[in-house]
C-alpha cells in the first residue's frame, strides 16, 4: 500500500518514505509510528494505545514517543510551532492532521501475495499491509453479514513486522483465544479470533514472521 500526501508517499510494503525519488531516512520505529497515524487519520490515537502498538508487552518511558514524534516531524520539515503534518493533542496524543490519499497501482518491492488472510468457513478475507476493519457495514474490508456483528466492530493493521488486533467499540466484544480484547494485541498464526457468535482463524505466511527483537 502507497499513501501520498503532499510532496510524499508513503510505502508501507517497501517501508519507505519518498520525496520525489528520493528517501528520507525514518528509524523503525518512526516509521511504524507515522504508518500508524496515517492509517488511523483524521483520528488522534492515544499516547497509550500508540506506545501499545509500538512496544507491546514492554514498558517505556513517554520520552520514547515524543523523541519518535520530533523525528517523523523533522523528517517531514514540520518544524513549525503549528506543525502541518502532525497535531499533538494536548494531554491525549496524536494526530495525522491532513488530507491523504491511498495510491492506485502496485506496491514496489513486493510480489502483491498478501502476507496474511483470516478465514471463516470456506470464506478467506487476504490481508495486505495495512489497516483492514471488520464488520457489518457494506465498505469495510473484511465484511461479516452477522447480526451479532458491528458495523465496525474490530481493526487489523498489518505492518512488515507482523499484525495486530483491537476491538472497535463493538457491542459483542472481540476475543483472541479466551480473552476479551481491551487493547490492542499482537496475532500469531492459527490465532483463533472470535467477533460476537463468529468464529475466524487468522494465518500468517512463514516468510512474514518477523524474528526481530523488540526494543524500546
């Protein structure tokens, strides 16, 4: 997936961010951070749910993330007191605060297999990097006809680095396994993902499996 905005796109599957033809350098984690806000936008995403998706299991100090925020802004030449790209939401998080559009054609790099799928029954629902909602509603991405479903009842982003899972505000609840979910939680293959009476089996490509250590 390519997303452009202004004079940048941003190359989730290549793990990119251009300016014209050239790169701009991003650490990691900056750029799984600014993945994040672009996907999630125009929504200001809490400190805590970012430092989640960014660490999970691990616990590290807020610096970490405003240290990971003046990066992607000095990248982005955002270095005004009113930021272009980037809003802080005073006492909550941030906020990727204009327009962007997901561009049309092939993702550089890839071979365009999708680097994992949920199934429910016969039906299999391919998940490419990116955000993917859950729901009843006619243009989420993967559509469940339930009536114990929500119209958006949960969210899976995909990054290079493997995937993750959070319920949507649903009414039924989302489980992996045999837990509630609260907060955003890392998938495995073969998780078993249910969303109210439904039950899906998410399943990962060996070649994505990521081996990496997190780190703070």
């Amino acid at each position: 997936m390519r997303i452009g905005f202004g004079p940048f796109v941003l190359d989730l599957d290549a793990r990119q961010l251009l300016r014209g033809d050239c790169a701009v350098h991003l650490t990691p984690k900056a750029f799984d951070l600014l993945a994040v806000l672009v996907l999630e936008r125009p929504r200001a995403v809490s400190k805590q749910l970012l430092q989640e998706r960014l660490w999970p299991g691990a616990f590290v100090v807020e610096a970490n993330l405003s240290n990971l925020v003046a990066e992607i802004r000095r990248a982005l030449d955002d270095r005004g007191r009113s930021p272009k790209w980037v809003r802080t939401a005073h006492g909550f998080g941030y906020a990727f605060s204009r327009e962007a559009v997901t561009l049309a054609g092939a993702a550089s790099g890839g071979s365009g297999r999708p680097v994992c799928w949920l199934s429910w029954g016969r039906q299999r629902f391919p998940l490419s990097v990116g955000e993917h909602v859950i729901g009843r509603d006619a243009h989420v991405e993967v559509r469940l006809d339930a009536a114990t479903v929500s119209r958006r009842h949960a969210r899976v982003v995909v990054t290079a680095d493997g995937a993750m899972i959070e319920d949507a505000g649903s009414k039924n609840g989302t489980w992996r396994g045999g837990d509630r979910i609260a907060h955003p939680v890392r998938l495995a293959d073969g998780d078993a993902i249910r969303l109210g009476s439904l039950l899906l089996t998410f399943h990962m490509h060996a070649r994505s499996v990521s081996t990496q250590t997190q780190s703070p």
